[in-house]
C-alpha cells in the first residue's frame, strides 16, 4: 500500500492506491478520476490531510445524483492521526473532566471532508475488512445526537457492527473516517 512519504505528488499517491485497488472502484476509470480532480485541484488540500494523517484515501464509488467520485478513508484500522476523539464540538465542550483533544465532527470540517454515515461504513466494509482492532465513529442522526448519544462502527467477529455510545466518550482506539465528493 503506498504510503504519501514527501516524494510524489498526491495524484500519484491517488492513482497507484487506485490501480492497486481495482475492486474498490469497479466501472471508474482513472483518467475520469484524474480529469475531474484537474478540474478541482482545491480537494488536494483534503486528500493529502487525510493521507498524512494516515487515511489511505480511494476512489470508492460515483454519485450520479450529485456527479461526483466518493473518495473513503480506505485503511485498515481508523486513521491513527485521527483517533481519541469524541463525536462533535458539542460533546467536546460538555466534557468537563479530562477533555480529549478535539472531536472527529470538527476535525472533519477543517478538513473539508464529512464524517463517514452507517450507510458509507457498511459500503466501506462491504469493499474489504476494517477495523479489525479499532472502531470508527460515524454521522448519527440529529434524533439520536439530541438524546446525547453516537454512533461508531467496527468489524468483529466476521461481522460488521454499528453500536452505540455517549458522544462526549473518546478512546484510544476509535477515530473517524472521511468522505470526500469530488
């Protein structure tokens, strides 16, 4: 898996993740991707933070609605740039004790990708095996969020697994995944 090391540009670092990766993107061809990214060289910015901070970002899919590729935080585990964090700056401000150092809603936004939802975590997962050892959060639902609560997901087991838990909650081993439409 290529790794962004400082050599190469992000389209090359894009491009060869692609070309490693034919089953995440059948149907797409690269020269689509690379044209549209022409078109729009400000996503770079987006892409090469969530590949510094460890992401692995893919073409995963195309939104015809929305005419756009869907670039997914594609490692293994959750990014580990990206991990011990609550859900949302709403959450991070009603923790009083021990605060962690940010939340994945607001890292996300700066920069410039959304939070991964059930539906893109189980598309993801449905494209290989994730987070086997770790747990990512994921876009709850503002019903559930108004209750104080979050969704995350993980695989275990063989299985894919979205749960449940307080948002203002962070561990060592739950970060979150981007979305990036282009």
């Amino acid at each position: 898996m290529t790794q962004h090391n400082g050599r190469g540009s992000m389209i090359d670092v894009l491009r060869e993740r692609f070309e490693a990766h034919p089953h995440r993107h059948e149907g797409i061809v690269w020269d689509a991707v690379a044209a549209r990214l022409a078109e729009h060289p400000e996503v770079l910015a987006a892409l090469r933070r969530m590949e510094d901070t460890g992401g692995e970002p893919d073409v995963v899919g195309y939104d015809a609605e929305a005419g756009a590729f869907l670039f997914y935080d594609c490692s293994a585990e959750t990014p580990a740039g990206r991990r011990s964090l609550c859900l949302d700056d709403d959450a991070l401000r009603s923790r009083k004790k021990n605060p962690p150092r940010g939340s994945a809603a607001g890292e996300a936004a700066s920069f410039g990708v959304e939070l991964m939802d059930e539906a893109g975590y189980r598309h993801l997962q449905s494209l290989g095996e994730f987070d086997l050892k770790t747990s990512t959060w994921l876009a709850t639902p503002p019903d559930m969020r108004a209750l104080g609560g979050a969704l995350f997901g993980d695989r275990r087991f063989g299985r894919v697994f979205v749960y449940h838990n307080g948002a203002d909650s962070y561990y060592g081993a739950r970060g979150w995944r981007g979305v990036l439409r282009v």
